[in-house]
C-alpha cells in the first residue's frame, strides 16, 4: 500500500474505517432498540400481572389481608395530601432560593457555597433524607417528649397540629421537600438565566426595583421553565417510597387523611408492601397499583409537556 | 400634543398608587432578606444531616453495652450478622461489597449502552427519531423506582435469567433473590441518567471541531470516536459519575430484589444485602428503636452518605479539572 500517512497514529484502509461506522450505526439502533424494549416489557409485563385487578372496588376499598378484597382508596389519597402539601411547601422556598442566588446574590464566598451545597445536596441519597425527617420532623430532635406534646385544635378538625409531628402527612411533605428541593432550584435557576438579561434591564431602566423587576418581568417570562421543572420535581416526590418508609408510613391504613396530622400511607410504599410478598394474588394487586400510580405520573407529566407547548414563547 | 403629555400627575397617581423611595427600598430590603433565607434552609439541611448522622453513629460506637463495636472493627470487619441475637457481628464490609457489586452490574449495563445512545442521539439520529426516543428516555426516567423493583422480582428474575440459566445450564442457578436482577434494574434506572447528561455534554463541543474533522476525510464514526467524545470526556465521566451515584443511594429495587443475606461475595448469582437495603429492614420494624440493631442503621447510613458525598465530590473535581473550553 502506498499511502502516505503522517508520522503519528495508524493507517486505516479506508473501507475499514467505512465498515467501521457501519458497524457503529448498528450498535447505536441496537442500544436504542434495547431502551424501547425494555419499556415495552417493564408496561406490558405490569399490564399483564395486573390488569385482571384493576376494578372499581379496588380504588374505593381499603387494604386486607386478603389481596381479592384489597384496595389502594387510603394510598391514593394520601398520596395525593401528601404531594399537594409537599407541593406548597417546597415550591415557594425553591423559587425562593433560585431567586436569591440568580438575582440578588453577589458573587460572594458564601454564594459559591451555597451553590456547591445544593449540587451536593441533589447527589444524597433519599432514604437519607428519610433519616433526617425522622429525626427532625417525626421526633422533632427529641426536643418535645410524648408527656409534654402540644397541639391545636381536636384530632378531628381540618387544622389539627401537634408537636413533634409523629409520623404524618405534614412529616411526609416535609421530608418530601428536603428530596425535591435541589431539583426545584436547579430547574428554576436554569429558567431564570434563561431569561435575556435585555428584559431586566428594560425594566430597571424605566425606574423599577430589582423586586419589581424580578416580580413584573423576570418571573413571568421564566414561569413556564420553572413550572415544567416544578412538575417533574413533583413527579419524582410522588414515586418515592424509601424516605416515607423510614419516617414511619403506616402499612394498614383504614381511612384516608383528614388533616395534615393524619396516619397516611402512599402508593409506593403500598405496592412496595405487597410485591415484598410471596403470594401471587398481592403480586397482582402489587401491579394493579403500579399501574394507577403510572396514569397519575402521565397525568403529570402530561400536564408538563402540555405547559411547554402552550407557554413557551421565544423570548429572544 | 401626544397623549402621554396630557396627562397630568392626579391622573397617574389615579392609576397607579405613589411609593416613596424610603418604603420602596424597605419592603426591597424585607423581600431581599427572606429570600437570603429561603437559600440558607439548604445550608440548614446539610448541617441537619451530618449533626444527626454524626450523633448517632457516634451513639452506636459507644453503646455502653457493646463494648466490642469499634469504628475499625465496624469499617473492616467482614462479619454483618446484627441480628443473630447473642453474638452480632457488626462488620460493614458486606453490605458494601452488596452495594459494589449491584452498582457494577448496573455500571456495566447502563455506562456502555448510555454512552452510545447519547451519541447517536446527539450526532447520528434524525430529527423524527430523535423526539420519540427522547420521549422514552423521559417515561424510564419517571418510572418510580419501586416498580422497577417489581420488574426485577416479578420479570427478569423468573422470566429472563431464571429461563436462561435452566436452558443454558441445566439447573437452577439463580435464586428468588440475586444480584444480577437488582443490578439490572437499577442500571435501567441509572441509563437515562447517562443519555441525557452525556448528549449534553456532547452537543456542547462545538460544530467546528466535528467540521474540521470531517474535512481532514473522517467519518462520522471517527469523528465521534476521536473527536467530540474525547472533546467531551469530563462532561462523560461527571455523568457516569452522577449515575453511579444513583446507583449507589438505590433503595427500593435491592429492597425487593436483591435480598436480605449479607454476603461477602463477587458471585451475581447470589442473595446479597445493600448497604440501603439493611436500612429499610431496620426501618421496617425488625429492630426496636434505641437498640444496638437500630443503631447500627445510623452508623451505615452515616458511611452511604459519605460514600455518596466523595463520589459526588470526585465527580465535580473531575468537571472543573478536566474541562476543555473551546470558544
């Protein structure tokens, strides 16, 4: 072969180089098949195991220890009370922080800190945070013993609260929040860089604060971002079953919550509880289960996707 | 005259109510402050976190019935067998080398097969395929972890390796529980991960690197392979990183399908225990709370925390050390 080649790396005969590609572009649709295949399975495998269970009775019982009379009414709605608080808990202080280190921060020490800590933050592992919110949130750091607990109002009213938490729908979001609450500030520190800083300075050139001007104008134009980025972080607290196991959810629940002191269960925890079991007939309940959760995580995300489509206008 | 000079200042405060400059910059001051808190709650939280994992694993290793625990005993010993009653054994290694050895089978399934979909997608793919194929990278990444802990236990276990090993093998190699189908289900839910932050990391090298490529007669393969992977190569390895990370924290597929025998061993076929594994066994209810059992949870979460932290820590090292910057 008479090619000239330079001093360094090897001669490749180019068909070799040609077939090399080929071969990669069939590597590439395979691992790509892999992925879709792979969900095929994970949907029509649940399909199969739980679609026979998936009936009217089965959203409207509560749980027994008879799989056939078994239903999920008390996982579905406390996991309903306990993403919705944990929704109005974490949302604001998310926003919140993004703010503060987007608009208002210096480029200081202890902003780079607080930066580094929330990256952190988002790498630990949840059943950790399942931990702390044990000790903080349930036991309230042992500061209040069972003898001298506080309360407002009766068990049964709609503004029930007693200290230390125990384990409770408010627990829940609360813990909840310390796992979601790096995801939140991330997506809405990247949506509000997102915004031209041309739009800023519009507004602080006709006179404005920085506040007006972060209330007026910033926030509006990154509030489609922030609320896609606020859907997902809320999708993924709804899934979570190994931060609410720790801080004590109850397993047989029967009633759903009626305050944020109530005993709760979530539907993760409660298909966790039945597919630890041998019997066949909770596997199938176990997959029934599986199966509301995923159509409660379309809808979430369905309503993301939708918020995108509709919202998002170029700003540039 | 134009109408904004018409108007006069009783029609503009009729609009819009005067501030003075003074409450203006208060209520800035107030709005400023509040936020500075909202950003100080995570700062809290970490304090938190490392206060209550510091007390009680220091709680566990001075138990004043338990005078044999030791923080070396606890970080070499090989025996994990809190729960025998008269003689527990309180040595990590197992459940670390149970961790290790799920988040290597999940490595090894999700690294190779991320990186080369996050290559496709960001240089080969067409447009049509690319938003399906992204849409579900999206659903697995939403997949709340407990169903692919079901998965593990009710379809890879019994239907794949369970079939394969008997066809292949003759016999019965895998148990119920093993980690080789906990491994492969917390690798499905680490490979989104992976092809989302590597096509990131990717799409970030810029086109002229792939154009110079391409016009010194490289294919799309060699432009790729040695040029914008190389290129892109922190942003990679922080991902795989991140990943592994995941894997690591993973509670709910080892939960149900890795079981809960703590056991020294490389061999996937076999029943081992996670490190976060042990903790939903203390949590469920197995152990009285105050007890040395109980404890011990704390003392292994006090140690996944510090393995998740020096990972998450490399894996910025790794983003800031090793970025190449092209302007």
């Amino acid at each position: 072969m008479n090619q000239r080649v330079p001093s360094k790396g090897t001669p490749i005969a180019s068909w070799r180089r040609l077939a090399a590609n080929r071969m990669f572009l069939v590597a590439c649709l395979a691992a790509t098949l892999l992925a879709v295949l792979v969900l095929s399975a994970l949907l029509i495998s649940i399909l199969v195991d739980g679609w026979s269970s998936l009936h009217w009775d089965f959203l409207n019982s509560f749980a027994s220890r008879k799989p056939e009379k078994a239903g999920i009414k008390a996982a579905l709605f406390g996991s309903l009370w306990v993403v919705a608080t944990c929704t109005v808990l974490a949302v604001p202080m998310g926003i919140g922080t993004a703010l503060y280190l987007e608009e208002f921060a210096k480029k200081s020490r202890l902003t780079r800190f607080i930066q580094l800590n929330i990256t952190n933050l988002s790498g630990v592992p949840s059943i950790v945070y399942g931990i702390i919110g044990l000790t903080a949130f349930t036991r309230l750091f042992g500061m209040i013993g069972a003898n001298d607990a506080w309360s407002i109002g009766s068990e049964e009213s709609f503004f029930y609260l007693r200290l230390p938490f125990g384990p409770s729908v408010l627990t829940a979001a609360l813990t909840l929040m310390l796992v979601v609450l790096p995801v939140v500030i991330v997506a809405s520190q990247e949506a509000l860089r997102a915004v031209p800083k041309s739009l800023r300075e519009g507004s602080l050139a006709m006179g404005a604060t920085t506040w007006q001007t972060i209330w007026r104008t910033t926030l509006p134009a990154a509030s489609p971002t922030i609320l896609t980025g606020v859907i997902l972080a809320i999708s993924r607290a709804i899934g979570e079953a190994a931060p609410i196991l720790v801080i004590g959810g109850a397993l047989l629940i029967f009633q759903t919550p009626t305050n944020l002191m109530s005993d709760f269960t979530v539907l993760p925890l409660q298909i966790f509880n039945w597919a630890g079991r041998p019997q066949a007939g909770f596997h199938s309940i176990a997959a029934a289960a599986i199966l509301v959760q995923l159509v409660l995580l379309l809808i979430f995300n369905g309503t993301a996707v939708a918020i995108r489509l509709r919202l998002q206008k170029p700003l540039q | 005259m134009t109408p904004v000079e018409q108007s006069t200042l009783a029609q503009v405060t009729q609009r819009g109510r005067i501030v003075t400059r003074a409450s203006r910059e208060g209520a800035e001051r107030v709005v400023r402050g509040a936020l500075f808190l909202c950003a100080l709650f995570s700062v809290l939280t970490t304090i938190a976190i490392i206060a209550v994992l510091a007390k009680e694993a220091l709680t566990f290793f001075t138990l004043p019935n338990h005078p044999e625990i030791s923080v070396w005993q606890f970080v070499f010993g090989t025996e994990w067998t809190p729960l025998l009653g008269a003689k527990p054994g309180f040595g990590v290694l197992p459940l670390i080398s149970g961790t290790f050895l799920v988040t290597g089978i999940a490595a090894c399934v999700a690294l190779p097969v991320g990186l080369i979909t996050a290559i496709y997608l960001s240089e080969f793919a067409p447009q049509w395929l690319r938003t399906p194929l992204k849409a579900v990278l999206e659903l697995l990444a939403g997949v709340p972890t407990v169903v692919y802990g079901f998965f593990a236990l009710t379809f890879i276990t019994p239907d794949i390796l369970q079939r394969v090993s008997r066809w292949v093998t003759g016999e019965e190699v895998f148990g119920t529980y093993n980690a080789l189908s906990a491994g492969i289900a917390v690798g499905i839910m680490i490979l989104p991960i992976v092809c989302s932050l590597g096509e990131d990391a990717l799409r970030a090298v810029p086109r002229a690197l792939r154009d110079g490529s391409a016009a010194l007669g490289g294919t799309k393969f060699d432009t790729s392979i040695r040029v914008v992977v190389p290129a892109a190569l922190s942003g990679i390895v922080a991902a795989f990183l991140l990943a592994i990370t995941r894997a690591v924290g993973e509670t709910m597929i080892v939960a149900l399908a890795a079981g809960s025998l703590p056991t020294l061993t490389a061999n996937p076929a076999a029943q081992v225990q996670t490190m976060t594994g042990y903790m939903v066994q203390i949590f469920l209810g197995d152990a009285p709370a105050g007890g040395v059992e109980y404890q011990s949870a704390y003392a292994v979460a006090a140690m996944l925390f510090l393995l998740t932290l020096s990972l998450a820590w490399i894996g910025g090292m790794v983003l800031r050390r090793f970025r190449e910057e092209y302007d």
